[in-house]
C-alpha cells in the first residue's frame, strides 16, 4: 500500500477559509520557509507598550478564545479605548488569521505570558490627551497617571505647575498612602495648586520653592524608582482628559531613578530650594 503525506486539512471538502473584518475571505500568507512572520513581534510588542496587569488581561482574553473569528474577542478588541490600542489589536487578529488560523487562543496567550516573563529593557510608550489617532499607538494621559499611582510600592512622587478638579488621582493618591506609600507633592505656590490636595491624608508632604524668581513647571508622576510618566500635562481635568497634551512613561529604572534622585535632591533639607508648605 502506498503511504501518502497527509493532506492539508484547509483544502477539504466543505471547508470555509478565514474571513477578513468585512466577511470577505482572507487572503492566506506565504508559507515557505522565508516568509515573514509578523504575529510574534506584534505580541512581543503589545507586552512592551502595556502594563502587567493590562497584559494579563489580555492573555485572559486570547485564552479564551477559539481562534481569530471568535466573536468574544472581537469585542474585546472593539472595546479597548486607548489611543491606537484597538487598531494594534486588531493588526494582531490579522496576523493571526493569515499566519496561524488554525492555533486556539491558548497557544497565544502563552506566548504573550512568556513575552511578559522574559527580562527586557522597556521602551518609553507615547501618552496624548486629546483626539485619539491610530497613527501613534499612544495611550490615554487619563489613564496612564492612575496606573502609575498604582503601580507605587514605597515611593510616589508628584510635580506639577497646576492643580484641580482630578477626584480619581485624589482617590489613588489617598489609596497609596493608606498602603503606606510616601507621597511627595512639589507644586508650584503662585497657581494654589496645593489646594487640590487639601482634603488628603496628613502624611502627604506637600513642598513649595523657597526661591521668589521662577515657577516649578516641571510635571512628573513617578512611582517608586521604576516607573515615571513625563510631558507637558498638569494635574488638571482638563489637561488630563480635554486639552491636546502629550507625554511619555518610562518604566526603564535605569532611566527612571535619575529622575527621582534629582526631585529628592531639590527637596532635601541641605539644599534650601525647597520647604514643605
């Protein structure tokens, strides 16, 4: 009896080939040796540019989806409202539909867990407030600021030129110091920014320059020395949600920790560039 390689399942009788977004059928990849593979640096990508806790949410979701058609995912995907978040999702279903339509769910989820797991240098991810764009895969000011809250352990350091009107920073602010987190404020005096914060624990320290010429203007949210978001938002509603504003988080310490060591040494008693308000 002769002995035949086995048939390509895809080219049976009745079978109903991938389907694009529009329900049109997908046009399949080249399968040869040296075709590109783009699903494995889109996931490696995702983990990069997403937090934790984010990832994870995401591997829940592929893990429970039967494959790239499944209509669960679909609005997961649809439902992700980050700036260029939904569009690099959907590149992701894509590419798993022309690359590997016939893995589960499962066998990605454990790659992005993997990719999660794997040590790596973390490149500084775009923040904006405003119109959302899919040109830039950037992320929300709204929601990167409370992540970064978050995210604090020890430390939280907070700059800014104004402040007002943010009741869910205040919430993750008093949430930190209630786990013992220490919460410096350096806030610009001539604005009244420190007002915003008055009805928080005692234990935050607020600072104000002892210099009469100038303004503190910088603005800075970091957490611990690991994380640090950065750009051109105050602490405002407006800047946060409305105004078009634009940023950067590091979660490089290598990069972070500098940062966080030159605000502690403008506060640091030796220098007198600051006192507490």
């Amino acid at each position: 009896m002769s002995r035949h390689a086995p048939g390509n399942p895809e080219e049976g009788r009745g079978h109903q080939p991938p389907l694009d977004g529009a329900g049109r059928p997908a046009v399949p990849a080249a399968r040869g040796d040296g075709a590109p593979r783009h699903l494995p640096s889109l996931l490696a990508s995702l983990c990069e540019r997403l937090p934790e806790d984010r990832t994870v949410e995401w591997e829940r979701a592929l893990a429970r989806a039967s494959g790239p058609e499944d209509p669960s995912l679909l609005r997961f995907v649809a439902a992700q409202q980050a700036a260029g978040l939904a569009e690099r999702l959907r590149q992701i279903v894509a590419a798993w539909r022309r690359e590997a339509p016939g893995m589960p769910g499962a066998a990605l989820a454990f790659a992005l867990a993997t990719a999660r797991e794997l040590p790596r240098p973390l490149p500084a991810v775009p923040v904006v407030t405003g119109p959302l764009s899919p040109a830039t895969p950037a992320r929300l000011t709204s929601s990167v600021v409370l992540d970064v809250v978050r995210s604090a352990k020890s430390s939280l350091l907070l700059c800014s030129f104004a402040a007002h009107g943010v009741d869910s920073l205040m919430t993750e602010v008093a949430a930190a110091v209630r786990r013992g987190v220490q919460v410096d404020l350096l806030l610009e005096e001539t604005t009244r920014a420190a007002a915003a914060f008055s009805g928080l624990p005692p234990e935050i320290r607020i600072w104000h320059r002892t210099a009469a010429t100038g303004v503190l203007h910088a603005k800075l949210i970091a957490a611990d020395r690991h994380t640090a978001f950065l750009g051109s938002a105050n602490l405002t509603d407006r800047a946060l949600k409305e105004n078009i504003e634009l940023g950067v988080i590091i979660r490089d310490t290598a990069e972070v920790a500098p940062l966080v060591d030159h605000f502690q040494w403008l506060i640091a008693p030796g220098t007198g560039l600051m006192r507490l308000a």
